[in-house]
C-alpha cells in the first residue's frame, strides 16, 4: 500500500520567506496535507531572518490552526546554537536545569500567542536525555525525530521519525519529510507538488502519532531501519559519484 507521509516545515518564524511559506501552506491545502509547523518562539538566529518581521505573524499562525490547516510544534527557543565545538544545538550537553528554563520559556511565549502544542521539535535535531526530561516535566508528548521506520515510544515520549528532506518513495513505513520552506526553490516545489498529485498517501503528525508500533512486524523494521538507512544513502552516494 505504500508509505505513509507526514509533512514538517521548519523554521517558521516572523521573519522566514512569507512568499515561499505561503505558497507550501496553499499547496497542502489544496492537497487536503496538514503539515506540522515547527515555530521558533523567540527566534534570534539571524540565518533565519530573510525578510522584515511580519506584524501579522501570530495571527496568521493563529487562523491558520483554527481553520484546521496545520498542527503546531515548538522548535526550540531561540534556535541559537549554543556549542562550541561539534555540531550545532540549542540543547545538547547543557544541564537539565538550563534546558527546562529554556524550553519552558519558549512554551511560555507560544502560550501567549495561543499557540498550544505539547509536540517538540529540537532545532538542528539534536537533544539529549536531560532534554527529554524536560520536556516530559514541561508536558511534552511527542517528538518529531528519529531514525526508524514507523512511530515508537521512549522514555513516555511517542517519536514520529524523520528520515528524508525531499519527497521520496517507499514500499512501507511512516516517513517525515522535513521541508525548509526559506531555501525551498521552484523546483523543489513542483517536486512536492508531483509526489502529492502522484496520490501518495499523507497523514497529519498527530494521526501517526496516534498509532505507535506495537504490532511484532513494526518493531522488527524499526530495529532494522537505521543500519539499513545508513547503508541505502552510502549506495545512493555511491550510485551519484
Ligand atoms: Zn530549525
């Protein structure tokens, strides 16, 4: 029956590419796609910053969930990479103690502006267990993120996986296509455009959230995913060269 797609785009903050984001969000909606949105609650990363704040920001974030288009993920606090060396994070190696008050702080703002969502979205992908914990002490129930084939439970956390950044067929499994809609150009968009015309099947996150696996057959593929990935990309490297 195929794969089953849920949709991310990250990096939503008042100053992205309105135009481009517009145009996704118009796309799924025609497409009957309802993407997550990762918002950023105080953004300071300046790579994230490509036009003049937009004033109207919240509230169109705000319309937007009313009207059922998209589902909401804090992305972060800041999106600022606190690491010295290795690569980037907000989060990892920083004490529990540092990461509730951050967490709690960006959760603080996104409430102030009605966004409500216990879904977390760690920027550049990287946390660690003292991250988990605060989410669970702060709420958090799901996490976009993750190698493995379908959605899995850790540590009381429901993980919808991540796996690919542009549309991609595959035979099973749930696949989370991450989306940078401020670098997206037009024919990355007309490839998201065909692979939706192309009748694959999509889900919103809080639908494959909901059916985590538990069936035998899941565990097993989630067990043999990530070695398996690994190898496919090194092959598709090699196939590229
Ligand atoms: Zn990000």
């Amino acid at each position: 029956m195929g794969a089953r797609y849920v949709w991310r785009i990250d990096d939503v903050t008042p100053g992205m590419e309105r135009t481009r984001f517009r145009a996704f969000i118009d796309l799924f909606r025609r497409r009957g796609v309802v993407p997550l949105l990762g918002v950023v609650p105080e953004n300071r990363d300046p790579a994230l910053c490509r036009t003049p704040d937009d004033p109207a920001f919240w509230e169109t974030l705000r319309t937007l969930g009313d009207q059922g288009a998209v589902e909401f993920a804090q992305h972060g606090y800041q999106h600022l990479s606190v690491t010295r060396r290795g690569p980037p994070s907000e989060f990892t190696g920083r004490p529990y103690a540092e990461q509730v008050e951050k967490i709690g702080r960006g959760q603080d703002i996104l409430r102030r502006e009605e966004i409500h969502t216990d879904i977390w979205m760690a920027p550049y992908h990287s946390f660690d267990e003292a991250t988990l914990e605060a989410l669970l002490s702060r709420g958090f129930r799901f996490v976009s993120d993750g190698a493995a084939l379908y959605p899995f439970e850790r540590r009381g956390l429901v993980f919808v996986p991540q796996q690919v950044w542009r549309p991609r067929r595959l035979p099973f499994g749930v696949l989370t296509v991450c989306l940078h809609t401020n670098d997206a150009d037009d024919g990355f968009y007309r490839s998201v455009e065909r692979f939706l015309e192309s009748g694959a099947r999509s889900i919103r996150f809080t639908e494959a959230a909901a059916a985590v696996a538990r069936g035998v057959t899941e565990r097993a593929a989630n067990v043999a995913f990530a070695p398996a990935w690994r190898l496919l990309r090194w092959l598709g490297r090699r196939a590229a060269s």
